[in-house]
C-alpha cells in the first residue's frame, strides 16, 4: 500500500509519537533516497566533528537533479545491511540533535510558493500517513505549527527556502544543465562550507580582481552567516548575468 497524502492547515491537529516504545521504531531510517540540503551538511558535519569535505566524502554521493539540472547531494546509505542509515543505532539515531530536515519534518511535508514581487513565502502542509507506521496510532496530538517548532526546523526552513529561490531562478533562468564550472561552484559554494574562503580567492584571482576582505567567505567568521553569505555569492555569480540579460 502507497502512503497517503492529507492536505493538513498549519492549526490542525493530528496525533502521532515516535520512540522506541513504538513498534516500528527506526523502520523509516532505511530503504529510502534522502537529499541532504546545505544546512543539512553544515548542522552533520559539525556534529561528526569532520570537515564538510570529509562528510562530503565518507558519507555522501551527488548527481544531477533530473528537473533542476543542478547539484543533488544524497545521504549514502549502507546496501549491504538493507539500505540502512549509517548513523542509526538500535537506540535510535546517533546524531538526532542535529538530524536533517526531512527527518525532523516527518510525518509532515512542507511546499512553499514565493511571491515574486514582495518575495513572501507561502507554506503549504500535508500528512504522509504510511500503513507500516505505528507513530499515528500515538495519543500525542500535535498542530503542523506546533510540530515544526518542536523539532527545531526554524533555520533549516529558512536555509531550505534559501536553496528554493535558488532552484527557482534556475529554472527560470538558466533551463537545462550548468557548465561544469558553474555546477562546481554551486556545489562547493553551498556544500563544502568549509572550502569557500578558497573558492571566492579562486574567483577574485580569475576575474583580476581584490577580495573585499568584509565578506564572510575571507575570514574565519560563523559558519551560519558564511553559509547565507555563501546562498547569495552563487545566487550573484551563476545566475546574476542571466538576471540581467533576462531584465
């Protein structure tokens, strides 16, 4: 049987509960595909206490996106213990603080729309109610607002709406694969957090011209405002010339 999809507003109520009283606990954390968005990456790594090359590499594998043409980072999971997640264990999941978004999210997903001329997202709610999950069964009643501040998606929505924009300037703008320049830099700009100071001195060097030593990207600054700094830098260098031509 597919999962079904429930159209949920954000004050509805639904029950679910999932904790290793439940039968089905850390059923969902196998055989699946799971992007990984940027802040997904930073929030991971840190908490591995690795690199973002080195996440990026141990734990990670990326293609093309089929419809967006750009870079999609998927979480790699292990095929010879049924496609499990590698960072589950029999007690539950050994980087839960800072688990991804769509972990967090479910059973809920989340669409959004922006309004092109005042730049308002709008947020759209559904339930994925799956037949193998005993969470529905729970007696813990829950809202889609009350449920998204509960599992601390504030920052990665806000990041995730970020990467959206991007998507959609993309698609406007530039249908069809990047050149595997572009691509490159969308991928190390947004992912590999940890090497963007050398990535912008690449690009100052090839366009002849000084780093302005106040952006984030030059200095040992937080990694949250560098990885928003960083969504705007590929927002100007891939798709500001197309924005311009298309203006």
């Amino acid at each position: 049987m597919d999962a079904k999809i429930i159209p949920l507003s954000a004050d509805k109520t639904f029950s679910f509960d999932c904790s290793p009283a439940v039968p089905c606990f850390n059923a969902c954390c196998q055989d699946l595909v799971q992007a990984l968005a940027p802040y997904d990456v930073l929030r991971l790594k840190n908490s591995l206490g690795l690199s973002s090359g080195q996440f990026l590499e141990t734990y990670t594998s990326r293609h093309i996106g089929p419809e967006t043409g750009l870079p999609i980072v998927s979480l790699r999971f292990e095929s010879r213990n049924n496609r499990q997640c590698p960072f589950v264990t029999p007690a539950g999941c050994r980087v839960y603080a800072d688990r991804p978004a769509s972990c967090r999210l479910y059973p809920l997903a989340r669409g959004t729309s922006r309004n092109r001329h005042s730049g308002r997202i709008s947020e759209l709610f559904a339930l994925i109610r799956e037949p193998h999950c005993c969470g529905f069964r729970q007696k813990t009643s829950w809202t889609a607002r009350g449920w998204i501040r509960d599992q601390g998606l504030g920052p990665y929505n806000r990041f995730n709406d970020l990467l959206l924009e991007l998507i959609s300037l993309k698609n406007r703008l530039m249908p069809g694969p990047l050149n595997p320049e572009l691509e490159d830099l969308f991928y190390r700009a947004l992912y590999d957090i940890d090497s963007l100071r050398g990535l912008v001195a690449h690009r100052c060097v090839k366009e002849g011209r000084d780093c302005d030593p106040a952006d984030p990207a030059t200095l040992a600054a937080d990694e949250i405002e560098r990885l928003r700094w960083a969504h705007g830098f590929v927002k100007k260098t891939v798709f500001g010339k197309a924005a311009n031509r298309k203006g």
